[in-house]
C-alpha cells in the first residue's frame, strides 16, 4: 500500500500540444422568439410552472410549450409578454 508520501507535485508539460482531444462543438442552434402568443400552467415536480406558446422568427407559431427557463435569451419578449398579461387582468 502506498501513502501521501509517494505523492509528487503535478507539473503539466507545456512543451508538447495535445491533439486528442474532441473539437468543441459549437452551440446548438437558436431560433429567435418573436412574440409569446399563449401561456398555461404545467405540474412540475410537485410544483406548477408557466409554459409559453412562442411565435418563431421564420418558423411560426408551433405546438410546443416552452418553459421560462428556456426563454432566458428572449427577456424582452417575455416582460412585454407579463406587462400585457398585467394590463389584461387590470381591465376586468
């Protein structure tokens, strides 16, 4: 058995390149959100969330519900979005 005292300081080699290593990819393709048209409320995890219904640049609208969470890059389509929702629920 060996101890901590057969241990020794890693010292990386800078001299050499390393050419195995994968490419990175790049990132996965994103699509523009134009205007959330719908929302709802989905279980999840014990808990509800709000999924949206989004209109896609050069895409449409489509049958998926998205969560907030993936609307992060989207943050002015989806504060007009609730100031809308707001001035609705004002009106009534």
């Amino acid at each position: 058995m060996l101890s901590i005292a057969h241990l020794e300081p890693y010292q990386s080699d800078t001299t050499q390149e390393r050419t195995d290593l994968e490419p990175l990819r790049g990132d996965p393709e994103e699509f523009e959100v134009e205007e959330i048209v719908d929302q709802h409320r989905e279980r999840h995890r014990k808990k509800y969330r709000l999924m949206y219904q989004c209109r896609w640049k050069n895409e449409g609208v489509t049958n998926e519900w998205i969560p907030e969470s993936d609307l992060r890059n989207a943050k002015e389509v989806l504060d007009a979005w609730k100031l809308k929702q707001k001035e609705w629920k004002t009106r009534e």
